[in-house]
C-alpha cells in the first residue's frame, strides 16, 4: 500500500538554524549533546520542559509526558544520541518538492522547537499542503490541545487526507 497522506505534527525540515533558517541554535543543540554524555536522564527532563515550553498549563503537559515515557523502558542513551545527531545533520528542504500528496502540518504558536517563521517557509516549499498553527499550543500539542488536534486531523483525513 502506498502513502495516500501526510500528517506531521511540529515538524521541520531542518531543526537547527542557519542564516536563512529559523531553529535551534546549534550551541544548544551541542550543550544537549554535551549534557547526555554526563547524565541522559537531564536531558531527558529538559527536553521534555522544553516540549511545553510556552504552553499555558506546561506543568500539566511535563506531567503527562513524564508520565507517559513512564510506562516505556527507558530510552538507550546511544539511541538518544543517535537521534541529536541526526537533528544536527539532517536536512530535507531540497527534497519537500518531491511530496505530491495531500498533507496537513500542525503546529503550536508557543512552539519553542519549531519557530514560527519557518512555518511559513515550509508553506513556500509546500504550497500544495496545509498548516494549522494551534494559538495556544507549543510542542506538544497533542498533549495539551488533544480535541483540537483531533479534530483537525479527523476533519483532514474525511475531506482531503483520506483520498
């Protein structure tokens, strides 16, 4: 079966920033790097503040996350390494053209890991598709605006995204 539609949720193409693209400076992205080597479980809580930084409940929203990775092992800290390397690396601007399928992104207003302003670049790179910026979401806001987020991909799948 093939992809019939995409979905992604607080998504970029290139995660850290460059002259002419908003993201993570890459000396946070280093002291992440730095700080797992020392204690993986640091990091850990720290991205997971950062997840819901800016979100009008981000205790409750920490909570739920904690909570979830909870019930999870824990996670490889070689795994975790793994995947800051690839967001220091990877970089899939060049390729958006190459998706000719329906696609909804969402995003959250608050969003500290996706900025705003490359939601509008991923808007030039992928005319075709469709954003929602949840007003008063970050991160995760499939955490802390999960009806919203719901409703959104439900609406996307019955009329466009479902084919």
């Amino acid at each position: 079966m093939r992809v019939q539609s995409l979905i992604t949720l607080a998504s970029s193409p290139r995660f850290v920033a460059e002259a002419d693209w908003p993201g993570i400076k890459p000396g946070v992205l280093a002291a992440f790097e730095q700080q797992l080597a020392e204690d993986h479980r640091q990091v850990v809580n720290r991205f997971l503040a950062l997840q819901a930084m800016g979100s009008e409940h981000a205790r409750e929203d920490i909570r739920q996350l904690r909570e979830s990775l909870a019930e999870k092992p824990a996670p490889d800290p070689a795994a975790l390494a793994a995947g800051l390397t690839l967001l220091g690396e990877v970089d899939l601007r060049s390729r958006l053209n190459q998706l000719q399928l329906p696609m909804l992104r969402l995003y959250g207003r608050l969003d500290g890991l996706v900025p705003k302003k490359a939601i509008a670049l991923v808007d030039a790179l992928l005319p075709h598709s469709q954003s929602h910026i949840e007003p008063r979401a970050s991160h995760a806001a499939f955490i802390s605006h999960p009806d919203a987020t719901a409703d959104r991909i439900r609406t996307f799948l019955l009329n466009d995204g479902g084919r």
